[in-house]
C-alpha cells in the first residue's frame, strides 16, 4: 500500500476546495491527475473520503483526520529542509575547518569570515594524520594541511610554499648561524613530534638523506609543547617555517638539507562533498593564494 505525499497533497486540497477541478489549480495539475490520486487511495485502503453532497465534495470524518496527519507530515518535512537548507546557507550555515597548524589556516578563516559573516565556524585541530582522516570521514568539511598527500578523492588548492626549519632557545650557541646542517643537528639534544606529526616525517626524511638517525631527547604530541620545551632550554625542535607567527623566545634556524624541498600549506575536501559553503571556502582560499603566494 502506497501512501505518497502526492496522494496526500491531493486530499487536502480536495478537502480545501470542494472539487477535483479547484483542487487541480491549486496544485498545477490535471483534473485527471488529482481524482486518479484520491479514488487509488480509497481503493487500495477500502475507505471513502468524500460525499456528495449539493454538487460540492464532502470530507468524511476519516478524511479530516487523514488531513490532520497529513499537515503535520507537511510541517515535518518543511522543517527538515530548512534544516538542510541552513546548514549549506551562505547566510546562516555552518562549516568544520581542520588545521594541522595554526597559520595560515587561521587567516585563511579570518578572510572567509570576513566576506560570509553569517556562517558558523567550527575549528578542529590536530596532527596531519588525524586532520586527513577527519576529511574522508566527514568530521571536517575542510581541511588545510601541509605537504597533503596525492589522493584522487582530494579537491586541492595550495594556499602558500613553507618549509620545516629549527627552533632553539634565543641563548643557544647555534642562534645566530641563520643555517644550520643535519649533523651539527643530530649533535644536540633534539625535540621531536608523534609519528602522526606531517613536520616530523619531513624531518625523518632529511635526516633519512643526510644518513643519520639521530635518537631525540624528548617526544612530544602538540605543537604548542614543543615550542614551550624550546623556550625552555630542553632542545632543539621543529615547525613548518608559516605555522605560527609568534617569535617570542625563540630563534628559528633554515636547515642547509631542507632547501630547495618546499611543500605547500594546501586547503583540501573530499570531491564527493557538494556544498555551497565549501565551494565559497575554496573560492576565497584561491583569492588568498593570489594574495599570498610569493
């Protein structure tokens, strides 16, 4: 048995107007269309709907409480869709941000605030490893990575070139060498982040190149504590050159053997995602590329 909105629309404005004709105008169908609805829903339910009576079409008591159900199926289902509507609204939807590091992902946030205010915000953060996979779960409509890696479920677009580089305590006999190598690196106490960590794979690899492996003093999961743990004189860490703007306390070092292998801060969605706010993230991460980029 088949009770489709289609049916039911065709009830109530039968029940409203009194007649398969004004029914008709009133939804923008055929007169056919609508009798051809109410008498399939009363044949295959073995229930009348309507009497006759004076030329105008009745509605049984059934029929009145069939029209009740039906309105508030009616509301049920306009909510739902300004639901949806809202969530995909430029003016009142909402969207979750990844970021592995705080810069220029938060600029980047700052700008799409700036030009659609109405839309909620959300921020997740984490390690690269944990940011990605909130991408292809669905847990973050966006995220913006380094060094994000080629997947064909990926939209991309690079946001601006950065480097990993060396942070020491601002007293620290290397400070002022500007650059420094892998081995007078692998000599000192070193700081490193989780394996998750897209800033300490490039590093493995620069150390991989360079055939060392140096052994660190200290591990740590957040970025935040190993820059404290680098003001604080327990080692030498490392960032991604544009993931912070702060240079309070530290000193930051270029690494002779990462020169010349630059990755990119890249803003990323699934290609399956279909959304209004998506598109204007990406739409405005491309005008910050431009504006940005050296």
């Amino acid at each position: 048995m088949t009770l489709s909105h289609a049916r039911l629309d065709a009830v109530r404005a039968v029940a409203e107007s009194g007649s398969y004709a004004a029914a008709a105008r009133l939804l923008g169908v055929s007169q056919p269309n609508v009798s051809a609805h109410v008498r399939a829903l009363e044949a295959e339910f073995g229930v009348r709907l309507f009497t006759r009576e004076s030329g105008r079409l009745q509605p049984t008591g059934l029929c009145l409480k069939l029209c009740d159900s039906a309105e508030r199926m009616a509301e049920a289902r306009s909510d739902a869709e300004r639901l949806l509507l809202s969530r995909s609204s430029l003016r009142e939807g909402k969207i979750t941000v990844g970021l592995g590091n705080a810069m220029p992902g938060m600029a980047l946030i700052a700008a799409f605030h700036c030009a659609y205010p109405g839309v909620t915000l959300q921020v997740e953060t984490g390690s690269h490893q944990k940011i990605t996979r909130s991408v292809v779960t669905h847990e973050c409509d966006i995220g913006i990575l380094p060094d994000v890696p080629n997947d064909h479920r990926f939209r991309r677009q690079n946001l601006m070139a950065s480097e990993v580089i060396a942070i020491t305590p601002p007293d620290h006999p290397l400070a002022r060498a500007g650059t420094v190598t892998a081995r007078a690196l692998s000599n000192e106490p070193l700081i490193f982040r989780s394996s998750g960590s897209s800033t300490q794979r490039a590093v493995d690899r620069m150390f991989a190149r360079a055939g060392l492996s140096p052994r660190p003093f200290l591990t740590l999961d957040a970025r935040d504590g190993l820059y404290e743990a680098v003001v604080n004189g327990l080692g030498i860490g490392f960032l991604w050159r544009a993931s912070t703007t702060r240079t309070d306390s530290v000193s930051h070092l270029s690494i002779a053997e990462m020169q010349g292998l630059n990755s990119h801060e890249t803003v990323f969605s699934l290609k399956a995602t279909e959304s209004k706010i998506v598109e204007a993230f990406l739409g405005v991460a491309a005008s910050f590329d431009q504006s940005v980029e050296p």
